[in-house]
C-alpha cells in the first residue's frame, strides 16, 4: 500500500540531490517514538541484513535546475509518493500529517492539499520508476571495498532483484514465499542513468519502464518495499503504468 501527498506551495528550492533531505522529515512524521527507534535503528532482519521495507518517489511538480548552484526549485506544488510493506507504518505516518495539518521540508512550512492511499491492481505487468533502481554488488579488490552497479540489461541484474525480494519477504513473515516466481526487463529505449549523490556517496540507479511478472507475493513486496537496494533513501519506487 502506498500514500500520495500533494503538497501545496508556491515555491520550494532545495539541493538537487535532496534524497536525505526527504528520509529525514519522513522519519520525523512518525509519530510513534518507539516504532520510529526500531525502523531507523534496527528494521526488519534476514541472513543478517536489516531492511526498513519503505521506499519514497522522487517529488513530482514544475520545476527548475540551476545546474551551477546545484539546486532544483518547484513552483505551484509538488506530489510525493510514500510506500510501505509495513500498514502500520503508513498508518503512522498518516496521523500525524492529519493531526499537524502541513509539513516541514529543508526549514520551509508546507501545506499538505490532499492525501489519497493507493490500492493497487497489481495484474498490469508494465511499471515505471518514480526513484531510480539501483541494484549492485561489493566486493574487495587489493585490500580495498569496490561496489559494481548494475545495468538492468546485464543478466544478474534480474536475478538480485528476485533474490532481494525474497530476503524482503522473509524479513517481514518471518517464512519462505510459496510461489518464487519473478522477472523484470527493461523497455529498452526508456532507461536513463541517475547519479544520486546520498550524503557524499554517489549511488548509480536506473530510471525508465519495466515489464514486471511474478507471483503476487513478490510483486506485492516490489510495490510495497520497492525495487532493489537502498529503498529507504528513496530508491526503488515503481508505479503501474
């Protein structure tokens, strides 16, 4: 399940690379100090890997790049998707939009317009990125740690995206899925590479449509949890096409 936010705002200037920016406040909005804790701190854990299963769009609105300065301003608002596994934690969240009525994002107070929870059918087999996915690999090269991203051309992207769902999914029931079933392949001539530079680590993802089928507990956990690595610091946010 997922919440869309439009926020209402005549102008908004914020870094161009503002993915921690939107984690923080999405922390804040948690109005629950001892579930906030576990998720930040902790998450849901698999084969000693820790996953907060939520993922964040990028923000969707008119806007404007100042290459030079390295800023991005949105004019006449902006919508913002936030998807989670986890009810609860939407539920969470939600209330306390509800009960303060507007949000703060990089110091500027914005009124929140409309909240609308997103049920999806999820039978349609064509996605798009609203984050770009990013799926890689470190390994140690001459004593020292190297990542390799990959393109989603590559034949291991497929595989570690099916595998990363499924740890997903054991981390949150607690049980292997019954049906493991899961491909992903790329509208070719829509992928576009994304640089993202997440507090002074840059992360390679990809954005673009998708052809997306497998068993509905995989697809519910690509939906939910997001596509990939590092959902959580908004990656890996699909949408129906």
């Amino acid at each position: 399940m997922r919440v869309e936010l439009n926020l209402k705002f005549d102008e908004l200037d914020l870094p161009i690379h503002y993915n921690h920016i939107l984690q923080a406040v999405i922390y804040k909005w948690i109005n629950d100090e001892n579930y906030s804790r576990f998720l930040h701190d902790k998450g849901y854990e698999y084969n000693k890997r820790r996953y907060k299963l939520f993922t964040f769009s990028r923000l969707e609105g008119k806007y404007k790049l100042d290459i030079q300065n390295k800023r991005i301003k949105y004019f006449e608002g902006a919508k913002l998707l936030i998807s989670s596994l986890d009810d609860e934690f939407l539920k969470y969240v939600v209330e306390n939009y509800i009960e303060k009525g507007s949000i703060n994002i990089f110091g500027k107070e914005i009124e929140i317009e409309r909240i609308c929870y997103i049920f999806p059918e999820l039978d349609n087999v064509k996605f798009i990125s609203k984050s770009p996915i990013t799926v890689y690999s470190t390994f140690e090269r001459d004593g020292k740690k190297k990542t390799y991203y990959y393109n989603p051309m590559e034949e291991d992207f497929e595989e570690l995206v099916r595998r990363n769902l499924i740890y997903k999914y054991k981390s949150f029931y607690g049980k292997d899925p019954d049906d493991i079933k899961f491909s992903i392949k790329p509208v070719k001539n829509t992928l576009k590479e994304s640089i993202v530079l997440y507090k002074n680590t840059v992360i390679k993802g990809w954005n673009g449509e998708f052809v997306i089928e497998g068993s509905k507990e995989l697809l519910k956990v690509a939906y939910g949890a997001g596509i990939g690595s590092k959902n959580s610091q908004g990656f890996g946010c699909i949408e129906v096409l």
